[in-house]
C-alpha cells in the first residue's frame, strides 16, 4: 500500500510584474496553536493547506471529529466522516464547498 500525500496551492500567473498582489487567491495553512516559522513549515510538510478566493476566510478541517487536516488517520472503516468549520468576518452567506475523492493509481 502507498501512501500519497496531496495537497493544494493557489496559484496564478497573469505575467505582469506585480507578482502575488494581482489577485485575490490564497493557499492557507491550518495551524495549530501560535504562527511561527516552524508551524508554518510543519503545515506545508503535513499538507495542512488549502485554497481559497477570500483572503480572511479561516478553515478548520477534521476526520472523525478530531484528527486535524494534515494529519494520519489509519483505520479499517470503508467510510470516514469529515466536519468542516468555516469562518469569514465579512461574510454571512452560504458557502460552496467541493471535495475531491480519488484513489492512488485510478482513474
């Protein structure tokens, strides 16, 4: 069994020279605790990130109700529940979300 770790990133090239400021996408890390150098390059290595048109949009994502985005989860169930928490200051819609499945090696 292989184990794949994925992750997405927001990015963008609109080949003008005003790299990153342009436009609104953002790849967001979910940290535990205090933002520091380390957490946030333990997130990128745990692949606790995702991507995001709000730039305050804060995401809090776990399986089972408490194993964090980013982190293992080994189990013999043929399902796992996520729970999704969005959060967003300025916002007081509804939010469209989209999760992607796949298998390693399939189609």
């Amino acid at each position: 069994m292989q184990l794949a770790r994925l992750a997405p990133a927001a990015s963008h090239d609109n080949h003008y020279a005003n790299w990153g400021m342009g436009h609104s996408i953002r790849t967001g890390l979910i940290v535990p605790g205090r933002l520091t150098r380390e957490s946030m390059l333990d997130a990128i290595d745990r692949r606790a990130v995702f991507a995001s048109e709000d730039q305050n949009l804060e995401v809090r994502l776990y399986a089972e109700d408490r194993v964090r985005a980013g982190s293992e989860l080994r189990t013999l169930d043929d399902e796992v529940v996520l729970d999704l928490y969005l959060a967003d200051p300025n916002y007081r819609g509804t939010y469209a979300v989209t999760v992607y499945r796949c298998t390693v090696g399939g189609d």
